[in-house]
C-alpha cells in the first residue's frame, strides 16, 4: 500500500457540467488527449461542492454516482417519478444513476457535499464514511481519504497517519483504514480489468 498526500493548493475548480455552480476536484480521471474538466472524456472524479440553492441536477447518461453531505443538512433529492434519496442527515452517503432526472431541495438552508462520479463502462466506485467506530477495509484498487470534518488521525494497517482539515491522501493497494480520532470520507475506484481479476481469484 502507497500514501501520496494531496494539498488542497492541487485541487482544481471547474463549472458544474449544467452551469449552475461550481465544483473543486480532489482527483480525477480522463480518456487519452482529453482537457482537465473535459466532462465527455470524463472517466471519473471525486470532488466537492456547495449546493446553496435548490435545482436541477446536471444529466449525466452512462454514470453511477455517489454523494454524501459533509456540511449542513436537509438535503432531499426528488425524482421524476415521484420518489426521493434522502440526504437529509450528513455523512450518510447514497448512490444513484447519473440518468436519472434529479432535482435538489433544501429543508435547512445551504449544504456542502462530497461527490464521486464514475463511468459504468470504466469500473464501479464507492463512498463511505470512516469514524472510529467503523474501520473499512479497502480492497484492490484506487483509494482516496478526504478530511472534509476536521483533522483525522487515521490507522492505515498498523501505520498511523494524520490528515490535516481538508486535505485528501490517495491510497494505492489494499489496507484496514481505521479512524482513532475525527471523521473522513471514503472513495473507493476499481477497474474492469482489477473486477475480472479479483472475480478470478475469488473462483
């Protein structure tokens, strides 16, 4: 397992793929040749962003998407047939088709969120809080640690490691991630080709 800290000075603030905000990418990922921010080339991304007023959501066909509210409350996310994702308590992350027709509501005023997008044909993703009470283990793939509440003293195996306010650290290979103090968001990518290869060792 490798841990490369990454500087809130790295991260990189596009416009929203509908225009209507702005959001600031932790990490991301792009098809051969294409431009940072490049939402068509786009293969995944892990960011944040402020939801300060209620509207649509940016369509986004061929996308799993995953969210997870890390500042405020009340978010509610409605959809076209008349059901809702329910955000409404912070670092409770969902998942939900970047197809879908989605627009946000706002019971408690303006939230901040943390979102990872992955494109279906590329891998599977995932989002997860760690806190003390609730080590993760963090399987084959590409991991990221966010502190978007504060400091967190993490436990990466056995070795300890401390992620100052929102910083992010980008984990390769497999480990036990534990929180001993303060609260992180999870994200979690796995190639098709690293899901072929754990389905083989799994047989």
């Amino acid at each position: 397992m490798r841990a490369i800290p990454i500087s809130p000075a790295e991260y990189v603030s596009f416009p929203w793929k509908n225009g209507g905000g702005v959001t600031t990418d932790i990490a991301a990922a792009y098809g051969p040749g294409a431009v940072a921010g490049d939402w068509a080339s786009m293969l995944w991304r892990l960011g944040f962003t402020s939801i300060d007023v209620p509207g649509p959501f940016s369509e986004m066909a061929g996308f799993e998407r995953w969210q997870v509210v890390v500042g405020g409350h009340g978010l509610v996310l409605k959809l076209a047939d008349g059901g809702e994702i329910d955000e409404r308590a912070a670092f409770r992350p969902v998942r939900f088709a970047g197809d879908a027709p989605i627009h946000s509501f706002l019971e408690a005023g303006p939230v901040r969120v943390v979102n990872l997008i992955v494109r279906r044909s590329h891998g599977e993703g995932r989002l997860a809080v760690v806190s003390p009470d609730a080590p993760l283990s963090a399987g084959a793939g590409l991991h990221f640690v966010h502190a978007a509440d504060g400091d967190c003293e993490l436990s990466l195996d056995t070795m300890p490691v401390r992620v100052p306010a929102a910083h992010a650290l980008r984990l390769e290979g497999a480990c036990t991630i534990a929180a001993r103090s303060g609260r992180c968001v999870l994200a979690s990518i796995v190639g098709r080709a690293a899901q072929a290869a754990s389905a083989g060792a799994a047989r």
